[in-house]
C-alpha cells in the first residue's frame, strides 16, 4: 500500500508493508497493557497505548498521533535535504 503526501512543495511517497504474523502479536502485546502507559514522547509530544489503539480499524486519528506523525514527516524532510 502507498500513501502520497504533499508537503512544502515537496512529494513523499510512503510504502507500508503488510506485517508478519509475529510482528502483529508484538503489537497487539504492546497495546494490550496499561492504556496510559507512555509508549514516546518524542518531539515533546506524548503518546500513550490509548493514542495509538486509535490507529485500529475505522477510528478517527488521535491528535497526539497526528502531531507526532507530522513532526517525523517534517524530521525526514530535514535529513533528506
């Protein structure tokens, strides 16, 4: 799956991978435990494993995720240049 994102009037394309069963049950494992747990906070932006079990199904984004998300996208800008 791609995602093309348009930033700065720079293209970026990202390609997800589908991941192995082994990789979805680390997942799964991680997001099993507290919900408040603090899983980064990079960026001074905190995420917990109820922000990111907003990343399951249908859900709408967690502005905490969304902001973490925009910051790396803006970081690999930054290194690419």
């Amino acid at each position: 799956m791609y995602a093309a994102v348009y930033y700065n009037s720079v293209d970026i394309l990202f390609c997800f991978v589908e991941l192995s069963d082994e990789a979805e049950m680390s997942v799964s494992k991680a997001l099993g435990r507290g919900p408040n747990d603090i899983l980064s906070d990079a960026f001074r932006i905190r995420i917990s494993r109820n922000d990111m079990a907003t990343l399951g199904g249908r859900n709408w984004l967690n502005d905490e995720v969304h902001k973490c998300y925009a910051h790396l996208c803006h970081a690999s800008i930054l290194i690419l240049k």
